[in-house]
C-alpha cells in the first residue's frame, strides 16, 4: 500500500462525502467510486484493497452523519454498515474478476451492491433510504429506469458504470468487460430518451404553502392552534387569488380538529396533529373540499425514536382533481416504494405530500419523493417544513422548487401530471429479486471454484 493509494482512497472518500447521501452532485459519486475500484483489482494484497475501500465506504456517509446523527444515533452504525457492504463488494468483484472473465466482475459487483440496498430495505425502518439509485436523480435520461425496475435498477446502473470503467481502464482490451456495463447503460439511456419525449397528462395548478415558524409549534404549545390555523387561513386565501386546483400544507403543521373552508374550485390537503382518542398520536393529511365532509389520511410510516407513539395508518386516500385521480401520502411515506405502488396501480398521476424535514436533508429527502413519481408514473406536489416545496413531473423533472423560511412562503406552479401505471407499479421488485438470486449464484459459483483455480493476477494486470 504506498502513499499514492492511501491519498487517493482519501480524495474519493471526500468527493463522495459531499456527493452519496446528500441528494446533491450524485453523478459525483458514481464518478468517485471509479478509482477505488481500479485500487481494489490492482491491490497486491486484499487486505489493503479492504482498508481503502472501507475508509472511503465510511467517508462517503458523511452527509446522513451530519444531518442525522444529533438525532439518531443510529444512522453511525448504518453507516459503518453501508462501509462493510462497500468494502465486500469491492472485494467479491476483485475475485470474480480473477477467477473469471472481466464482465462478470463487472455485474457481480452491481449485483451485490444493488441486492444490499434491497434487502436491507427490506427490513429497515427508513425504507430505501441511502440506497446507492438516488445518486442518478438528477442524471434524468437513467432516471427513467426507475419506471421499469424501481430505485434497484438505478442502484444496478450506478454500480455498473464505475465498475465497468475500472475494468475498461485496468485492462482496455477485455471485449466482456466493456459489452457488461456498456450495453445496459446505452439501453438504459435510449429508454429513457425516449420516455421523456412522451406526452405529459394535462397540468394543475398547485399552491405550495409553508411557513417555519409554526414547524412543531401545535405539538409543544396546543394552545396556539387557533393562532396558526388562523395564520395559514391567511395564506391559503392568498392563494385563492392564483386559482389553484390543490393547495398543500405542510405536515404536523395545525391542530386536529383545525378546519377550512377551501376556495372554491380548490381542494386543501393539511397537515394536522392531535392526540388520539385511544391513546397515541395522530398524525393526519387533511382533505378538505368545497361542500363536502373532510376525509382524513393516517400517515403510515414513522420516524423512528421521533413517532414511536403515534398510530398507524393501513389505508391509501385518492381524490380527483378534474376527473384526474390524485393521490395522498405523508413525508416518510414517500421513502417506501412499496407502498407507493399501490397509488401507481390506481393509475394516480399526482401526490399531495404534506411533509416535515429537518432542515439539513431537504435536498436530499425531497429528491428521493422525486423517484417514487418516476417509479410509478405520477407528479408530485410536495410542501415540507424546514425543507424544500417542491413540484416535479412523472419523469423527475423539476417543474419549480423553493426553500420555505421564518415567514410566509408561497409556490405556485403549473403541474403537468403523469398517467400512472408504469411497468414497476405492475411487476414491483421482479428485477431486484433477479438480481439477488444472481448475486446468490455468483457466490455458489465463486466458492465452488475458488479451490479448483489458482488466483491469477498477471493474467490481466
């Protein structure tokens, strides 16, 4: 291991901290992997390959570090685990790719990458949360993939690229290496071109509100929940002078029981919080419209260690905005792609999203309620507390976006609005579950070779 090697490990570690997890520069990421992985196959002993690659696994989760670990101490131990799932990649692509030829190194390596970011949202409480796909959100031709595979397809693409360029960059001549990685990027990319050159629903007017001063303030002082229902009364008929067809207020936002009357041709979708009559908490998106019972929605997924008493949902809440089905989801909600494919088989082209962030993560949440639309065909309306009110369409393109503030905020936009029922809302994990079982019999193969091959690093080096 010489100086060089620890240097550059350093250098990708930090590109990658200000890149993975931090919703911002994510193509930076997939970039700064490239070198580690050239260190991995040409480290003379995998010990070395393991240090270097772990440090930077370990670097590259600075960002959730930052924003979340004040407030859950829990997200050091996930990131030393994404280091560890890092480092073992790394280590089963340099063994494949010297036991084997080139290209299966390359996908052995997305494989394993992408079925960790799978199954350990399988049983997280964050959902697919710090899943390496994210980082492609704003690359929008590969974004599209997510309409036929989900966030693990654009963790599969994310991993191949470096991959593949390691291989291309160690051994240029390698036929199988460069058709691994080359061929799925290309169809990846003329799918998505093509998507985005489709047509668009018809577009809604949406009203964004927020306002930071009143983030927490019903759940710490109930008392002043006339104060703030009377403050956000104030803004949405503000915002009846735009003619909106959906304002959104942000999550937790005004007291249960807080009631409106929408402007006409509007609906309101509020976020509410109250104690519950059983015991518990409630955490409601309120829909509000004209000449008509309010319907509630019960936030499903909770925070955790910050909503631990709070009850849960089991049901989904659809409305129509002009004869378009809209659908209904809280914050957290939006990190489980599971749940959002029941709205994409519905064939919702829009989501009303009250949501609350904390503050440092807004890119970083926000963008990732972004590929939930992508996924499953539909835009999404989003208004946070201490976060971003955001606007994008079924393609992940960002139509308009604000940061809210200590004041009244405002965002008013034109929404083209999506079909629906896209081929992941229908297939849901088919390719992520392909991919582990691939990755499972990559293993079987590598352990039943390792014995009978002697290692051979000079054959491509």
């Amino acid at each position: 291991m010489t100086r060089w090697n620890i240097l550059a490990a350093l250098l990708c570690g930090a590109l990658l901290a200000v890149s993975r997890d931090t919703g911002q520069f994510g193509w930076l990421a997939v970039a700064a992997y490239l070198p580690l992985l050239v260190l991995a196959l040409r480290a003379p002993r995998p010990r070395d390959a393991a240090l270097l690659t772990f440090v930077a696994g370990w670097m590259a989760e600075a960002g959730p570090m930052w924003f979340y670990g004040h407030l859950l101490p829990m997200v050091y131990g996930g990131a030393l685990l994404l280091a560890l799932v890092f480092m073992l990649s790394a280590l089963f692509m340099r063994a494949l790719y010297r036991r084997f030829p080139a290209g299966v190194a390359v996908l052995g390596f997305a494989a394993m990458m992408t079925s960790a970011d799978y199954l350990h949202g399988l049983v997280s409480p964050n959902g697919s949360f710090f899943a390496l796909g994210y980082t492609l959100v704003d690359v929008v031709p590969l974004l599209q993939t997510a309409s036929l595979a989900g966030v693990p397809g654009l963790s599969f693409l994310a991993a191949l690229i470096p991959a593949g360029l390691a291989v291309l960059y160690v051994q240029p001549r390698d036929v199988s290496g460069t058709l691994a990685w080359s061929v799925p990027v290309l169809a990846a990319l003329a799918y998505g071109l093509w998507q985005l050159a489709q047509p668009a629903g018809p577009s809604v007017r949406i009203a964004l509100l927020s306002d930071d001063r009143y983030a927490g303030r019903v759940f710490n002082h109930p008392e002043a929940g006339p104060e703030v229902a009377a403050a956000f009364a104030r803004q949405i008929a503000a915002a009846a002078a735009h003619a909106p067809a959906a304002i959104v207020v942000p999550e937790k936002i005004l007291a249960a029981g807080t009631d409106f009357a929408p402007p006409a041709g509007s609906v309101v979708v509020a976020g509410l919080e109250g104690p519950a009559p059983q015991g518990g908490r409630l955490n409601i998106a309120a829909l509000y419209r004209p000449g008509a019972p309010v319907d509630v929605y019960l936030k499903k997924r909770m925070v955790p260690g910050y909503e631990a008493d709070y009850v849960r949902g089991t049901t989904e809440l659809v409305t129509r905005l002009g004869g378009l089905p809209a659908g209904i989801a809280i914050c957290k909600d939006m990190d489980f792609a599971q749940d959002l494919r029941l709205y994409g088989r519905r064939d919702v082209g829009l989501m009303l999203v009250p949501a609350w962030d904390f503050d440092r993560d807004a890119y970083l949440h926000g963008r990732m309620a972004v590929v939930r639309g992508v996924e499953n065909g539909f835009a999404v309306a989003r208004s946070a507390s201490q976060g971003l009110m955001t606007l994008s369409d079924a393609h992940g393109r960002i139509v308009a976006e604000r940061r809210t503030m200590h004041a009244p905020a405002m965002l008013v936009g034109d929404l083209p609005t999506g079909r629906g029922g896209t081929v992941y809302s229908r297939i849901g994990d088919a390719f992520a579950q392909a991919v582990v079982a691939a990755w499972l019999a990559l293993l079987a193969l590598l352990a039943w070779r390792w014995p009978r091959v002697q290692d051979r690093p000079a054959r491509r080096m």
